[in-house]
C-alpha cells in the first residue's frame, strides 16, 4: 500500500511506496511496477534496495485509472493488469509521472530506474526520454526490441531469460544487433524470473541480476 504521495505536473497526487536507509542515502531508486501494480513483491523490492543503502521509491503508475491497483499472479489478475497495462494507460502520461517521480527522487541524490516486466519496457523508455536519470537496469521489458532504435542517455544494462516465450531470443539478438554496445545479459531462466512469488521465480537469476544492478548502481550513483 503507499505511504506517500509524488505531485506530478498537472498536480495529481500519485500514490508511491518509499523506503529510505539506515544511513545516509548513496542515492535514490525508482522502482517501476510489472502490470501488477505497487504489489508485496515491488515493495520487497523497494525494501530491498533501501537495505542496500539507497533511497527507494515505487510509484503507483496505475493510480489514474484506479488507485491502490495491487493484484497477485493468477490467470484473471494477469488479464486485468495486462488490459490497464496495455490498453488503458496512457504512455505519455505515464512517462510524465515517472519524470515527477524522478525529479522528487533526485533530493536523495543521483537517480538509477530499475523495472520488471512492463517496468522493464518503461525503464528503457526512460533512460532514453527523461531527464536526470543517472543509470537504469531493465527486466525482461517486453516491448524493448520493438524501440531499439532508441539511444539511452545513460549506463543501462538489460536482463532477459532465454526461456522467455514472451520476449524470443531472436528478438533479443536483434537489438543486440542494433545496439551492439548495450551490455545484455540472458539467464537460464523464465519471464518474471525476479519475483519469488511467481512460479518463474530463479533464485540463481535473481541474485546475479540484482549483484549486476547494485554494482552498477553502486559506480554510478554514489559515486
């Protein structure tokens, strides 16, 4: 559930889930949501990285549509996050609220942007269309192949599993391809291999793709 808000532009009051650290921040996260809204899982997430001495915050991108959106991992709630994903959320909009979240995000230091799934195609989208976004680390994004042709403004790198029937290999070779110096790692693993609370779930994925992003997060922001 949120316990703060971010003023976006137009001055709508987006709901977030924040966590800060035990210290002194290195830094801020923004955590962005699969299509299951600002769920147990994304604030694990969001925990976690304050854990790891960042400051941490998940916005609630849903908000707009319907507040509080938190779904779990069945069937219907795949359908009914994937229709307010994919067919009711407005893009622009959505990326407007992010660079809200970003700004505010950015009193705690310089801002990394980590996303899973459809947070993954927006942590893309960002790193290559906001402002003050000083690295990012992309999950399984369906969609990312599709805007290859995009050039981020900061260190990035992206985590897809080969197992994924969602995003294909060959489309992962292909942005390889258009982008040959995006740093790309594929695990042995399934989409939503981050989430242990989805039956893809990989520990061994996980932890290396979490190593990754903290180093990368740890050279770029606290630096």
């Amino acid at each position: 559930m949120p316990n703060t808000t971010i003023t976006c532009g137009d001055g709508f009051e987006l709901g977030a889930y924040e966590a800060s650290p035990s210290g002194a921040a290195k830094g801020a996260v923004v955590v962005i949501q699969e299509i299951f809204g600002v769920n147990s899982h994304i604030r694990s997430v969001v925990d976690g990285y304050a854990e790891a001495g960042f400051y941490a915050i998940a916005p609630a991108i849903f908000d707009r549509l319907e507040r509080d959106v938190q779904l779990g991992y069945t069937e219907d709630d795949m359908t009914a996050g994937i229709e307010l994903a994919f067919q009711k959320l407005d893009m622009g909009q959505t990326l407007a609220d992010l660079q809200a979240t970003i700004d505010a995000a950015a009193n705690h230091g310089k801002v990394g942007v980590v996303g899973y799934c459809f947070g993954g195609l927006l942590t893309w989208l960002s790193s290559c269309n906001l402002n003050q976004v000083s690295a990012a680390s992309a999950y399984y994004g369906g969609g990312i192949p599709d805007n290859a042709e995009l050039t981020p403004s900061c260190p990035i790198i992206l985590h897809f599993g080969e197992q994924d029937a969602h995003i294909p290999m060959d489309s992962v070779a292909a942005l390889q391809k258009t982008q040959p110096d995006l740093p790309v790692h594929v695990y042995a693993a399934d989409h939503g291999f981050n989430c242990d609370q989805r039956a893809s779930y990989d520990a061994t994925a996980a932890s290396q793709a979490r190593e990754r992003t903290l180093t990368l997060f740890n050279d770029t922001l606290a630096a």
